[in-house]
C-alpha cells in the first residue's frame, strides 16, 4: 500500500499537468467567443490573453497536444521504472490495470468536463499559465511544424492549408450531421451562412416599386407624418421621381431639428450607393455605419433599397419588429385553389404547392413568371393556362400583378 502511495505521489504531477492541458483545450474549443471579445474590450483579467492565444489556434492546440503527449509520455515512463524496480511483475500488465483507467479518468475524461462546462470562466484562468507553457514548449512545437510541413510537401499535401475548416469541408460535413446534436433549424442556419458569400445584392433588393420614400423638398412635418404611417425608422429621400434617390432620413433627424417647417434636404444623410451585383457579405460590412443602400443598376438608375434587417433576415429567416404587420402571402381556398400574392418566389411556391413552375434568372417572384409568359401588364380577371394550373389575376395595377388565384386541375394537393 505504502509502495503504490509513492507510485501515485511521483506520477501526481504528470496526471494534474495532463489534466491541464486537456481541460484547457476543450475550454478553448468550447468558449463563447463573442463574449470573450466583450470581457477582453472590458479588461477583464485574463481576457486580452486569452482572446490573443484564440487568434492563434495552430500554437494553441499544438501546445496543448504536446503538453499532454509529453504528461502521459512522463507518467508511463516513471510508472514502468518504478514497478520494475519494486517488483518482479510485468510493469505492461500494471500499467494497464492500474495507470490507464487513472490517465484516461483523472486525466481526460473528468478535466474535458469540466473544460467544456465552465469553459467561458476556465479560459480565464488557464490564459496565464497556458502562454507560459506556450513558450517553454515552442522549441518542440515549432520543430513539428517544420516537420509536419516538410512531410506535407512530400505527399503532395498543401503546406499553408488552414486551421480552419473550408466551406466546402462544412458543407460535405452537413449531411452527416443529421440524427446528431445539430438540430433542422441550426442545419438551415448554418447552410444559409454557407451560402451568402454566394447571393448578391440584385437577388435580394426591395425594388422601387415597394418602396416608402419622400421628397426631398416636403417639409419635416410630412417626413414625421410618414414614419408614423409606415413604422419604418428611416426613409429614402428622392429629387423630383423615386427613381432619383438623393439621400436618406432618420426618424431621428426629425427630432434634432430645430423646426419641423424646414425641408428633408436640410436634415437628410447622403445615400450609400451600391451596385446590383455586390456580394451580400461584403454589402453585410457596410451596412454596420449605413444601415441602408441604394441599388443601382449598370446605367446608374436606381434599382431599389436593401437595409441590414433585408440581410439578416437571408441569414436567419423573417424578421418582424412591433410595427410589421403578419404576412399573407399565400391564403387557400379549396382544396386545389389558392390566392397568393404575385410577389411570392418561384422557389418558395414550388415548394408549398408541388407545381411545374419552371425557375429562369430572368424572374424570381410569381408576377416576373406571368409577365414573362403573358408579354403584357395583364388586368384584373386575365388568365392563362399553364402545365395544368389556371392562373387567374385577382388584383392588379396599370403597371404590376398584385394577386393571382390558382386552380390546380386533376391534381390532389
């Protein structure tokens, strides 16, 4: 008994600095990095140098790999020694016994854990201690790397591949996420972040037409009475036709007048304009400053606006503050008949009623899809016949389809 409590003594401080390094690896992996910069941004202790050893993975996790490679390494070494030593046994079968349940236990299996359930407070407290680790430990972590980029280069393998996953890597991962702890609406949410690099600006625009916008020679007054209509926050400001946006208003900007008989130009912001073939990410950065843009097309017309809730609601779905009323976009009538809203997306409706409707990059929505087959503005009762749907415009304008009534025939929907 006295032998084996000298044994755990000498091999104690290989399994606390195993269990350190383990712990510290998965409290990294399992942090809260957006309030880790807020902790760091308010000088929380240990913040800045934990948010500094984050921002370089590749040293973080080798040092950690190698800390507890060289921990097991030391207490498997001095455990073999010492049982040889003490004993005519067989130390390999001594050490399964005994020294694998205690390094995979005390050593891996409690410190994760623990790691992961206190991760954004652990983090913390191992930053200083980590760092320190880091340095002592660089010789040898900075000779794999040469080794492992040495190795790379001669299987064929990209030297300078990131830490990092790419896009593509996530996107293969996906499918075998499910039945996983991913959940459907996390899996939607992570593929339409995939997917935004890839959407630009012209695919996701709010046209003209939709448009609230006031002129830019009315006074205060009516901008104020406008925000109060429309709940909007800011409107666009134009010069003479909507087709000539010249700026934009804030709700607030009204408030900071010093009279509400001044015209909007004199309290307006100069309009942000973008172009139609914009990226949605790059689009996404600035609209942190400007949180709305003007679209414009390649001859300079204005296309339309987009605002920052237009962009995030591509990422995370409807938006819908106090001031938004419900959506109708789609309403049904009997069994294989239905009014929707002729600005309602080929994809979406394709996909709600199974339907032959045949996508184009020419249009997007139901009423693009009726203009471009009918070649004309249709009036209110004009129909077509299409792949066996009836489509019949319920309400239109002189110049746009507001709703169509569709009947669906010899189909069961």
């Amino acid at each position: 008994m006295i032998t084996l409590a000298i044994l755990l003594c000498l091999i104690a401080p290989f399994l606390l600095a195993e269990a350190f390094f383990s712990s510290s690896e998965i409290a990294f992996l399992s942090a809260n990095r957006p309030r880790l910069l807020k902790k760091a941004k308010e000088n929380i202790p240990g913040a800045q140098l934990a948010k500094r050893l984050l921002s370089k993975p590749e040293t973080l996790f080798s040092t950690t790999i190698v800390g507890t490679t060289l921990a097991i390494s030391c207490t498997t070494t001095i455990s073999t020694l010492f049982i040889t030593k003490q004993f005519s046994y067989d130390p390999e079968w001594i050490n399964l016994l005994i020294l694998t349940p205690l390094i995979l236990i005390f050593g891996e299996f409690v410190p994760k854990m623990v790691g992961r359930s206190h991760s954004d407070k652990m983090i913390l407290l191992v930053a200083k201690p980590l760092n320190f680790a880091s340095v002592i430990l660089s010789p040898i972590t900075k000779s794999l790397a040469i080794y492992a980029k040495i190795l790379g280069k001669i299987v064929g393998e990209r030297a300078e591949k990131s830490f990092f996953l790419s896009r593509e890597e996530i996107k293969a991962a996906l499918p075998a996420s499910r039945g996983s702890d991913v959940t459907p609406s996390e899996r939607i949410l992570i593929e339409r972040i995939l997917e935004f690099g890839k959407i630009t600006v012209k695919e996701m625009f709010r046209p003209l037409i939709d448009v609230i916008a006031i002129e830019e020679n009315a006074n205060l007054e009516e901008a104020v009475k406008l925000f109060t209509e429309s709940g909007h926050s800011r409107l666009p400001v134009y010069r003479e036709r909507i087709d000539c946006i010249v700026g934009v208003i804030q709700g607030f900007d009204c408030l900071k007048a010093a009279s509400l008989k001044v015209p909007v130009h004199t309290a307006m912001q100069n309009a942000h304009f973008v172009p139609e073939s914009k990226p949605l990410d790059e689009l996404l950065l600035e609209l942190k400053s400007r949180p709305m843009a003007i679209i414009v097309d390649e001859y300079g017309g204005c296309s339309g606006i987009i605002t920052m809730e237009d962009v995030m609601e591509e990422v995370v779905g409807e938006i819908e503050d106090e001031y938004d009323e419900p959506p109708k976009l789609f309403r049904q009538i009997s069994e294989n008949s239905f009014i929707v809203t002729a600005r309602m997306e080929i994809s979406d409706l394709k996909e709600l009623l199974g339907i032959p409707l045949p996508e184009d990059d020419d249009y997007q929505t139901l009423a693009g899809f009726l203009l471009k087959r009918m070649q004309k503005i249709p009036k209110k009762w004009d129909s077509t016949l299409i792949d066996g749907v009836e489509y019949v415009v319920q309400s239109a304008t002189d110049r746009s389809i507001e709703e169509v009534y569709l009947i669906i025939h010899n189909k069961k929907v």
